[in-house]
C-alpha cells in the first residue's frame, strides 16, 4: 500500500514519526510547510496525512466531512475506530481527539480508487500556499507572521455523484478570505471530476492566525525559501 512508508502498527493502533510525516508532506503532497519539517520546534501531523489513513481504512463514501480538533505531534499512538454513532475518531491513548469523520452513503473499498483520490485530493491541498493563499492575503492587505505563520487545517467535506472512480482530479472554482481582527478563515471551494466528468464537488477550510499587515517584501522572501525548500528536496531525491 502507498500509505506504508508514512506510518507505523504499533500495538492496536499507528504511529506516525516526523521523518514519516515529513516525507508524505513533500513527496506525495509537495507541501514545504515548516510546520512538518521533522526537526521543527512546533513540528505537526498533516492533516492530509490523518485524511489519506481514515480513506484507505474505512474507504471512500459518497459524503465525507471531515473536522480537525487538534494537531498530532511525533510518534503520538492513535486509534482509527467508528464511534457508537457511526463517526469515525481519531483518538490517542488518554481519549484525546484529532479527527472527527462523518459519512453518508454507499463506501467503496478499492484500493486503487481510493489511491486515485487521495492522491488527486492531496495534490490540490499541498498547493494551498503560495498559488492560493498569497493572493488571498494581498488581496485583503493581511499577512501571518513570517516567523512564525500559522495555517490551521480546520475542516473539509466533499459530496460524489458516484464512487466508482477510476481518474479523478480536483480543481479550484472559488476561494475567499474572511478576515476577522487578527484571524482569517479561508474556504476553498472544488469541483471533482472523473476522466474530464464532473462527479462532484467539495470545500475546505482553513484558519490563519496572528494576522498583520501585508509585508510585500516579507511576503516575497517566505515564497522565495520556500520554492528554495523544494528545488532542494527534489534535486536531493
């Protein structure tokens, strides 16, 4: 399974090391957030690393929602169970929430197509920043801090005509930012498509933190390392 690298059984339940989490955040996401370095001092689980596990266990319905409580650290054992009303947890040993899942609908179980998906879906998510968000945060003349930026994964949910996917790709059709003193909430709205086909559709959202005002040259300088980040990664593997 493609998800075998990036975590490990341990006991009745999984462990995701940062190296783990790291790698599936640059080679399967392209996503060079500081936040999943493995040596980062407030180093973070993806969240689409917690997405992609919940898919390839409990497989893909026709209406998934899903809510982010709280970020996983390094070598946190976590449960993946369904609840007595049928939501999906993820949980640590103390009972502490990570994720919650809702799901409605027929569930497919295929490997393959639950790949496809979370490859397609992971794709979009990894280029939330710089190709969404820098625009969004220019455009409202607010930035996060460069020393310390903060983008929470809050929630997403999406909705499929049909489960049966063989090529499905997911792109953008709206975003927005609302800006509310020194927090922003960004909704990205997507269409999901099969072979060219529309079969769905989706939204995410995510939560900024400790906004300020627009550092153009700032701006410049965080999109610079992190385009460095990944020419350096790529030509190093």
């Amino acid at each position: 399974m493609f998800l075998d690298p990036y975590h490990t059984q341990a006991d009745a339940g999984i462990r995701i090391s940062a190296q783990q989490a790291s790698d599936f955040a640059k080679r399967v996401a392209g996503d060079f957030n500081p936040i999943h370095d493995a040596g980062a001092r407030r180093f973070c689980v993806p969240g689409d690393l917690l997405f992609a596990l919940v898919l390839s266990r409990f497989g893909l319905s026709g209406h998934m929602d899903f809510r982010f409580r709280s970020m996983v650290g390094d070598g946190t054992l976590l449960s993946l169970e369904k609840n007595a009303a049928g939501q999906i947890e993820v949980r640590d040993e103390e009972g502490k929430q990570y994720l919650e899942v809702g799901s409605e609908g027929d569930t497919n179980h295929d490997a393959a197509a639950i790949e496809a998906f979370t490859r397609c879906y992971v794709a979009f998510s990894g280029k939330n920043f710089p190709h969404v968000l820098k625009p969004l945060l220019e455009a409202q003349g607010v930035m996060f801090n460069p020393k310390r930026p903060l983008v929470i994964y809050d929630s997403m949910g999406f909705s499929l005509d049909r489960i049966d996917l063989v090529a499905p790709s997911l792109e953008l059709v709206d975003s927005s930012l609302d800006v509310t003193g020194k927090r922003g909430d960004v909704r990205l709205e997507f269409r999901i498509t099969d072979g060219g086909v529309p079969v769905g559709c989706g939204s995410k959202k995510l939560v900024v933190s400790g906004l300020s005002d627009y550092d153009a040259a700032a701006m410049n300088d965080i999109v610079a390392e992190f385009y460095r980040l990944k020419s350096a990664y790529e030509n190093g593997n």
